[in-house]
C-alpha cells in the first residue's frame, strides 16, 4: 500500500475533537538523529525532538516512515486526534514496548492460535486461510466446535514461534497489530505476507458479524464507523511493515556473514571495510562508541538493544550475538552459548564489579525458581540491594529471563511493576476456589483427581486407603475424612489454581466458614446417588455470595440417577439467586453408571479412557435417547440463558443456532455474575469428567479483580495502594525442633499488596498499638509441602510465617503502606473483622482434661494455647479450685479428636472427662435504677442511672430460625449526662465497660453466661473529690453494687431464663424407609429426645427427610441409635442452630449433676 493511499483512508475518518488537545505546533520538519540520540530519524515540532509516551527518543529506521509520521502530526488540524496517528503509535510501541519485550509480543500472537476465530467455523475464506498457512509453515492448522480448543499439528506452534522471532521489532509491532485488529493470527499472517488484499482480510475479520448485519441491518454510526476502524488500523499495520522492509540497510547481508569462497584474510577484511561505509551516517560507530553507548545497532539482528561488555567481547541482549572488541568494524562472530537469561544475569555482575556498584549486603544477581507473572516462565533474574537504613529493609529485584518482565519488592511491602497490563494478565489468570461437599460426597477424591490431571502428583491418592495428598493430618488419614482447610497451587492450561479442600464433617463448619471468607469461587460437589443433602444445603448458604460450580459425582455407582440429582437442585437447595442448568449431558452404560459426557455447547460427545482417565476421546452421539435428551438439555440452556444475559438474547432470538463461543461467553457472564451455576457430571474415582470440570473452573468463574468489582464492599481492589492479607488457617508448632524454630505457619490470602520476606506486618484484628511482627518466610502450598518463595503477590494464597500475635480469621496489614490505604479499604477491614467475629458461634458443649503431673500441666496448658491459634471455636480456662482444663468445644467428635491430638502430636498423657453442655441465662424484661449514692466528705460527687434488659428478641428456631453469635451478643452502653463538666472521662468509661462486660460472664441464676443482655449507664454525673483514684474505686464499687441488685430483683420476679444450645438434626433415607422415619424414629425423638419434629417430607420420588430439633444434651448416642432402627439406610446431620429457652424444673430433672 503506498503512503498516498495511506494518507486517503486517514482523510476518509470522521473527525471528533471532544476532549483533545490543541495544537501547540506550527512547523513540522523531518531530521537526523545523532548516534548519542539512538540513531535513524526523527520528527522536529517547531524545531524540538519527538519522544515516545516512555520518554524515550524517537529514532525510526528510514526516512521515508519519518515522512509518514510527520504528515500525521501535520494533518492535526486545531486539535491533538492520537487515534489517526497510527503511525506515530506503532512506532512508539516498538520503541517503549516491543524492543524490550519481543518474546511476551510473539507469545501474544501465538496464544491467538488456540483460540482464533478462524479455527471455529467453516466458511470458506476461513478454510483458505487456514490452507494457507498450513501449506506455509508445513503443519497442521486444525478446527473445532465449542469449548474445546483446536487440534493443529504439534509442530505449528514452534513453526510460527521460529517466523515471528525473525521479524525484526518493527516488523513484530506492525504484525501484532494486525492480529489484535483482526483478532486472528491466522488472518494476520494471510494479509502480512500478502495472500490476501485489505478488504478481504478486513471482512474475513467479521464474518459472523455481517450475517447479523444482513438479518438485521447496518447501524449507521455503529458498524460503519468500526469498519473504517478497522481498515485505518490493518492498513497502517501494513504500511508501516512495508516501509521498515524496503529499507536498503535492512536488506542487506548481517555482518559478520561469513562467505565459503572468502579465503583471503585481507580480501575478507577490505569487504567488511566495505560493509561498514554502506551503512547509514547514523549507523556509523567508532568502537568506543560502541562500548560506550546503550540502544546501539547490532549487526547480526539488525535491532537496537544494549551492548554489554566482557573481556575481549561485546553482547547483543536480544540475539545474544557475540562481538570480539579488537576486531575492524562491528563484526559479530557467533551466537553466545549462554541463553538469554543467563547473559543477563552475567552481564548485570560483570557491570556491577566494573563500576564498583556493589555494596555491603547487595546480592548479585542469580537465576530463582520464580514464575514469571507475565510469560509464565519458570525463572527469573532475583538479586537485592540494601535501602539507606535498616529500618527501610532492602528491595528484591525480579527480571524474568525470557521476556524481560521486571518488578521490584521492597521488604516493607512497597512493590514498584515495570508492566501494569502484565500485572492485570496475571490476575486475570489466577482463579481462587474451593471444593465443598457433604461428608462422603467424594470432594476430596474429586480434588485428587484434579491434582492427577493437572500433573502435580503420579497417581491419585484414597481417602479410605489414607494416602490422600490433601488429607495429611494422622487423624485425617486414620478416620478418612478432611479437617483442615488444606490448600494447593497448582497450574490448569495457563491458569494459577489455588485450591482449598475443606472440612465436609458439621463440626469443622467453623473452619470452612474461615476458608470461605478468602475465595472467589467454588465446586460443590454433589452425591449422585443421593442428591442434595444436609450439609450441602448449608454449604450452599455459606458460598452463596461466590460463582459456584457443580459436579454431580459417584455416578458409576450402581443406584445413582443423575436426574434424581439434578431434580433435587431445584427443589432441595435453599432459595438462591443462583440457577443451576446442565451444560453437559451424561453418556451411560446400558447397564447404568457413566461412561462419558456430551458438551451441550457443541453437541461433541466424549469418552474417557487410558488407566486414570487421561485421553479425551470424541464420539458421536448415536443413541436416540441420548439425541433427544441432548437437544431437550441443550434447548433449556440456551432459554435459560436468552433469558438471563440481553447480549445473547438479541443473538438468540436473531439467529436461533448460537456458537459455541457465544454460548459460552454467556454462561460466563452470568456465573461470575452469580446468576447461573453450570452443572457437570462425573466420577472422581473412575476419573470421568475431571478435565471438563477445570476447564469449566477456569472459564466460569471469577478471577481476583472481578470478585472484587462484585463484592467491592467486601474485598478491596487487588491492584490498589497498600498490603492487606487475611490469615485463614494458623497451624501452631508441633514438638519437633525445626518446626518450633520455625513457628506458626500462617495460611493467607493476599487482598491487596503483596508480602515478601522481611515485610512488616501489623494485626489488625488484635492491635497492639506501635506492635508488629516480621515475615520471615513466604511460602507456596502444596498439602503439606511448604515451596519457599521471595513475595506473595496480590490474590496469591499462600502461607507466611514468622508471626506470633495471630488467630485463625485475623486482618494484617503492612506497616510500611497503611498510610495509602483508602478510606474504602480500611472500610473493607473493618467490616471483615467484625464480620468474623459475628460468624464465630461459641462452643456449645465442654469437659475436663486432667494430667497426671505439674509438668504435664504445663504442658497441656502450652498444647491447648496453640491448638486455639489454629481453632478459634475451641476454648479452654483453669478450675482454679480443682485445677482441671475445662475445655469448650463444638461437639463431641470435635473433643474428642482434640483429644486424640494432644495424647499423640504433644503426647500428653490427658484423660478426658464426661461431656457437658454449656448453658446461657437471659433476662426476659427490663429493670432500672437510679443511683442515691450521696458521695462522701471530700468533694464526690456522683449520680447515675442503670438498666438492665434483653437487647433483642431471640430468634425462633424450630421456624428455622438461625441464629449466630451477634443473636446472644451482650452490649454495654455508658451515656453521659447533661453538664460536660460531670461527664466520665474515656479512660473512666473503657474501664467501666470492662468492668460491667465482665460481671455479664456470670448470670445469677445458674453461674452460666449471661446472652443477648443490654447493660446502660446513662445520666451519668461524676465530679471527682481531691482523691480521685479513691473515687474511681468508689464509682466502680457503686455501680457494680446497683448491677447485682438488679439481677437479684429479676431473679426474684423469675424473669431470668436458662437458655440451653439447640441442634438441627436431618435424617435422610430412601423413600422405602418413610414409614420408619414417621413411627419409631420420629417417637424415639419426642419422647426421649425432648425434640421439636418436623413432618417427613420428600424432595423427590427417591429421597425422603426428617428435620427436628433436639437439645444438644439429648444427643449423646443418637446417631448409633438411628443407625440401628433404619439399618444403616440413612446419613444424619447435626448442626449447631443457637440457644432456645428450657424449663428450670426440667433442667433440674435433667442435668443436676452439671452444676
């Protein structure tokens, strides 16, 4: 294309000069630069050099491109219009980006191969194109049908890869552009190497847009303002490519080309004399100036990057060409040996020993096990640099080795990033799950199997055989479940997967409420074989606010019914904005059990073979059961989704048939959106559908910056000012020395910020003021396995350690960046902090350990301590009068692995006690008083008032009333009267408060807290004497005096009540066993139970369930009891739901012997 074809499409583009600069310029003239100004050709506006947004000069490579781009500055007629300037952009782009980043600019393009439009679809331009490139590089472009990506022959990518890294950067920006323009690599490279004309390309690019547009119309204003959009910026590319190439000093020969027939040394050197004078007046260099200057010519690649020297020798650090210093002229003799990063890391030390750069506790450079964020290379470039003071810490400095990224962590927490588009790209790739099930669902081998697939572990380990890799406490493996929160990193195609496998058992609900609070997305697995169960309903409550995936499981299982499953998502989970829709179609054996899968995006069958399930075969759907179940599954996808999203709505109901593509687009926007949850199927143990339910992770759910545009209220910007991370599992030292030197291993999620060693953390959640703890150690999970890492970056999960002051749940902040926190992040803390104490219900049942020595006890005391580190639903205190540990806890298997844990992590040996429950007293009216006290002799003066009252009704929860701590909360409210000069002063009222909140530990009636009370102090008139700590004593006497009065006189009028913890219990069986859940399990409940019972109700024509609700001092033995009436048929939850009033006489009948 020439330039006045060039400048005819600018002219053609409307123009709009809202919000534009004026010009500033009136000449506009082309000139020479320099060698100290980078060499090549430069624009003078009224006589002053161009730069680059970077600030870099403008040197272009021929002075026909100079021409070009200063007929764009010259056209801006009035106003600054970068957007037709293409010219002037593309060359800044090479100068600031591509020549400094050439290998994340070909990975770009490359990554377009996957996913190219041009590969999805059979029109005819589109299978020529694709012929083309196929017969160029001699490989194998392949197609295919919704999400699954094209199969193209395993040596295409490296055939394009060896193309594209011969272009020279201005020819890999030209080209880059074209493919972002026609978003199609395979379009790009038919245009670029001139197959085919701009208008074809250009309509090549937006095939399925012009059938839209012939159904529909041409909007005008809209379509043909894109196009000529599209145009400008294809025909520029393609400019700006032919003008770099037809450059004479291009063409020519590299130096240092060596001639077979060239046997005359002299010959040889008069030749490359020769060379030297063809090169442009710009080009020519003295060889001091050679070694002298950065951003020189190099002459075997023909790209302007620094020369380093070593020795005898110079280096070129984009092709690693080697130039022997002593010889005539720029000759560049070889290759270098060494890769690119390892001639960086080279270069970087022999520089720092020449200029004496190094100093006392600087590094030099080395090569890490550091992914880069950008390129996803497994190493980079790490050496440090110690600050002007201690104080300030030392900053690590990151390069990768292959595309150059670069970043930087100072110890204190301050990150600086050379790459901010790199930085959202690798958010963008991260996805933070979790996998919740009900106990025995299958969760933890689903996860296993996910490892297995994802290559992180040889085969897959068994929760029953206890090798599980996500399953390694002892107790874990010896009782076959999960208890911890275990996490993992692991890589799915070009996504970072951090898993947390958590705790299916009801009484571990504490700890995945934690896990929770630090994900932005989840996969909730579903029992085939018996649907939606107890806990599941629960488990969708708690992610209910987090785009869900769900795999229905165990359909190899003879017995499970896929259609049982997902009838009971629609009629047995709690009411949800979220609904669930398949969007694939199970494939069964004749015999029943799952055999494969149908994708309902592309109507693609698939089968899953080889030993763990590894190899994706495609198969027809020939069955005509499976066709029409097929298209009946498929059409209610598509109507639920036309329904849901208006973008496809209007394609929907245009076109009817929908691509892949824009089915899929749709399910995404409406997953992260939480307004649809894709359900898949499968069997983890028969390794069935595990690859399709990660690639369904990494498509359907939110990554770290849109969690954070969701739940702005809730989780602060990954990318903004500051360091905010949340501990969501603290393991506290066992015994063993290296594990007591190193200290708490602290589980995280990094909000915002990041965390390197070294950094200053402060707790937020327990604040001591001017305290906080340094990080000695960053770490990435995998099960047990700690991998050391140099930072945690922002929506890393991973573990710190090094910090003391911390509980399970706890905010931290970076010392070093709390000053640049927003007043919406510190909002964001604060709500997270009280949002973890409201969620946290109190141990509702407690018993004593004993020891048999001194020693012993301090033993336990010390076990007890850390293990509340790790659990704070577990709580402990001293009998000062039998010097028992009396220890609270959320039921008897949670105490009872507690003690398990004690006799063999501490070996400790404890005996444990008989369980007991703990009880709360409420006040069900109001009392108050005023206070005559008259103060004394020496100038007290003091009057008040005091009430006391429930501060809320208690919620009902046999009507299904639930109910957290904040329901039982106590509050403290102190009022100051009408005179200022008589008003407490804060330290007075801190005191008091502490005092009165205090006192409501113990309740008059059975020594038992008090729950839900209101305490107020108001009219408040205090006026100290000449002693005043004396009057401060007598203050705090008085008003815990009138306290205790009012207590005794709600005692006395009997409107103190004895508040006992209620359990949800729900009894699931097959239909067979109704009759049994209505006659003897039902009466047993009653009768001997004390229960509130529901009526037996039926979610499908399968399944029917019991609900009642049973003091949890009736539920010792019960779950033995109801294994033996129903034969083992049926599962039973039991779930904490809060307190409910019971009868004194009752309780005294019941339970004397607690008190």
């Amino acid at each position: 294309m020439s330039l006045r074809q060039s400048r005819r499409l600018l002219a053609a583009l409307p123009s709009n000069t809202a919000r534009m600069h004026k010009r500033f310029y009136d000449v506009v003239k082309v000139a020479r630069n320099t060698s100290e100004e980078g060499g090549g050709w430069t624009v003078l506006l009224d006589g002053k050099r161009l730069s680059t947004p970077a600030k870099h000069p403008l040197a272009l490579p021929t002075e026909g491109l100079a021409f070009a781009v200063a007929e764009e500055w010259e056209r801006q007629d009035g106003f600054i219009r970068p957007h037709f300037m293409p010219l002037m952009a593309l060359a800044a782009t090479t100068i600031d980006l591509t020549v400094r980043d050439m290998g994340s600019v070909v990975d770009r393009n490359l990554h377009y191969l996957d996913t190219d439009l041009t590969c999805y679809g059979e029109y005819p331009e589109w299978v020529d194109y694709r012929s083309f490139v196929s017969k160029k590089f001699d490989c194998v472009i392949g197609s295919c049908k919704g999400i699954s990506l094209p199969k193209h022959s395993d040596g295409a990518d490296a055939a394009l890869r060896a193309y594209l890294s011969t272009l020279t950067p201005w020819e890999l920006t030209a080209f880059d552009a074209m493919t972002r323009s026609a978003k199609s690599v395979i379009i790009a490279l038919n245009y670029y190497l001139g197959n085919t004309p701009l208008q074809e390309a250009c309509r090549a690019s937006v095939l399925e847009e012009l059938e839209n547009r012939g159904k529909w119309g041409t909007v005008e204003g809209d379509h043909d303002v894109s196009d000529r959009t599209l145009k400008m910026a294809m025909a520029s590319s393609k400019f700006f490519a032919e003008e770099i190439t037809s450059s004479e000093w291009l063409k020519r020969r590299p130096l240092g080309y060596k001639d077979p027939a060239e046997k005359d040394s002299s010959e040889k050197d008069a030749e490359l004399c020769a060379e030297e004078s063809e090169l442009p007046e710009w080009a020519k260099v003295s060889k001091e100036e050679y070694f002298r200057y950065e951003n020189m010519f190099c002459g075997y690649c023909g790209s302007f990057y620094d020369q380093r020297q070593k020795g005898q020798y110079s280096m070129c650090s984009r092709c690693g060409a080697k130039r022997d210093r002593f010889a005539t002229g720029p000759l560049m003799e070889s290759h270098a040996v060494l890769d690119y990063g390892e001639m960086k890391v080279w270069m970087k030390n022999i520089i720092d020993e020449e200029e004496g750069k190094e100093k006392k506790g600087d590094k030099k450079m080395a090569l890490v096990d550091e992914e880069c964020p950008k390129c996803k290379n497994p190493r980079m470039a790490f050496w440090t640099q110690q600050l002007r003071s201690a104080d300030e810490g030392q900053t690590v400095f990151y390069e990768c080795q292959k595309c150059g990224y670069r970043f930087n962590v100072n110890t204190s927490g301050r990150r600086g990033l050379s790459g901010g588009p790199a930085v959202v790209e690798r958010l963008r790739m991260i996805r933070n799950i979790g996998v919740f099930a009900h106990v025995d669902a299958g969760k933890t081998s689903t996860t296993e199997r996910m490892l297995l697939h994802a290559g992180e572990i040889g085969q897959p380990g068994s929760v029953d055989r206890g090798t599980a890799q996500m399953d390694y406490l002892r107790q874990e493996v010896e009782r076959g479940i999960s208890i911890r929160a275990a996490a993992m990193t692991f890589k799915w195609a070009d996504y970072t997967i951090n898993l947390v496998d958590t705790p299916g058992h009801v009484e571990f609900g504490a700890e995945v409420q934690r896990a929770v609070r630090v994900l932005d997305g989840a996969v909730v697995v579903i029992d085939g074989t018996a649907g939606v169960q107890a806990q599941t309903r629960t488990i969708w409550k708690q992610t209910d606010h987090l785009p869900r995936v769900i795999f229905v499981n165990k359909l190899d299982i003879e017995g499970a019914s896929w259609e049982t499953a997902v009838r009971s998502l629609s009629t047995a989970l709690p009411q949800s904005i979220s609904q669930p829709v398949m969007i694939q179609y199970p494939l069964l054996h004749p015999g029943g059990g799952i055999r494969g899968t149908v994708d309902l995006l592309t109507r693609q069958g698939y089968l899953y073979r080889g030993e763990y399930g590894e190899v994706l075969s495609e198969v027809r759907v020939e069955d005509e059961d499976d066709l029409d179940g097929v298209e009946k599954a498929r059409t209610e996808l598509l109507e639920v989704l036309a329904i849901l999203d208006e973008i496809f709505a209007e394609e929907y109901f245009g076109q009817g048939e929908m691509s892949a593509a824009s089915v899929s687009s749709a399910i995404r926007r409406q997953s992260v959106g939480r307004a649809l949850v894709p359900v898949l199927f499968g069997s983890a143990i028969s390794n069935i559908g595990i690859q399709h339910l990660m690639n369904s992770i990494a498509l359907y759910l939110s990554n770290p910056m849109e969690a954070a545009r969701d739940r702005h209220h809730y989780l602060p910007d990954p990318l903004a000012e500051g360091t905010v991370i949340e501990a969501f599992k603290v393991i506290p030292p066992s015994t063993d020395p290296e594990e007591e030197e190193r200290g708490n291993v602290v589980y995280c999620r990094i909000l915002s910020g990041n965390v390197a060693v070294g950094t200053k953390l402060r707790n937020r959640t327990r604040e001591r003021e001017g305290e906080y703890e340094t990080a000695s150690g960053v770490y990435r999970v995998k099960a047990s396995e700690l991998h050391p890492r140099k930072v945690l970056l922002d929506g890393d999960i991973g573990v710190v350690t090094g910090l003391q002051n911390i509980r399970s749940g706890d905010i931290l902040t970076a010392v070093d960046g709390e000053g640049r926190l927003s007043e919406a992040c510190e909002a964001i803390i604060a709500l997270r902090k009280e949002d973890a104490k409201a969620s946290e219900l109190p141990g509702v049942c407690f018993t004593t350990f004993t020891s048999n020595t001194r020693d012993n006890d301090e033993r336990l005391r010390i076990a007890l301590q850390r293990m509340m580190l790790e659990d704070p639903s577990l709580d402990f205190k001293v009998d000062t009068n039998t010097g028992q540990f009396m220890v609270w806890g959320m039921g008897d298997f949670h105490l009872d692995l507690l003690r398990d844990r004690i006799e063999t992590e501490y070996q400790i040996p404890a005996k444990m006690g008989d369980l007991r429950i703990t009880y709360r007293e409420y006040l069900s009216e109001a009392f108050a008083l005023t206070s005559s006290s008259p103060g004394h002799d020496l100038g007290l003066s003091m009057r008040f008032m005091m009430s006391v009252g429930p501060t809320r009704d208690l919620p009902v929860l046999e009507e299904g009333g639930e109910a957290g701590e904040s329901a039982y909360v106590n509050e403290v409210d102190i009022v100051d009267g009408v005179d200022a000069e008589t008003t407490l002063p804060e330290e007075l009222k801190a005191e008091l408060r502490e005092l009165l909140c205090d006192a409501l530990t113990m309740g008059p009636l059975k020594k038992s807290r008090m729950a839900a009370t209101h305490v107020t102090l108001s009219d408040v008139v205090w006026k100290a004497g000449h002693d005043s700590s004396s009057d401060t004593a007598v203050l705090k006497d008085e008003v815990i005096r009138m306290y205790h009065y009012l207590m005794r006189m709600a005692k006395k009028k009997g409107s103190i009540k004895i508040l006992e913890p209620i359990v949800q219990v729900t009894i699931s069986g097959p239909e067979s066993i109704r009759g049994t859940l209505s006659g003897p399990v039902r009466s047993e409940l009653i009768r001997n139970r004390r229960a509130h019972v529901d009526p037996v109700e039926s979610h499908d024509d399968f399944t029917c369930e019991l609900v009642a609700y049973v003091p949890q001092s009736k539920m010792k033995g019960y779950a033995a009891h109801v294994r033996a009436t129903t034969g083992g048929r049926t599962t039973l939850q039991a779930v904490p739901m809060g307190y409910t009033e019971i009868d004194l006489d009752t309780l005294n009948d019941e339970l004397y012997d607690d008190f």
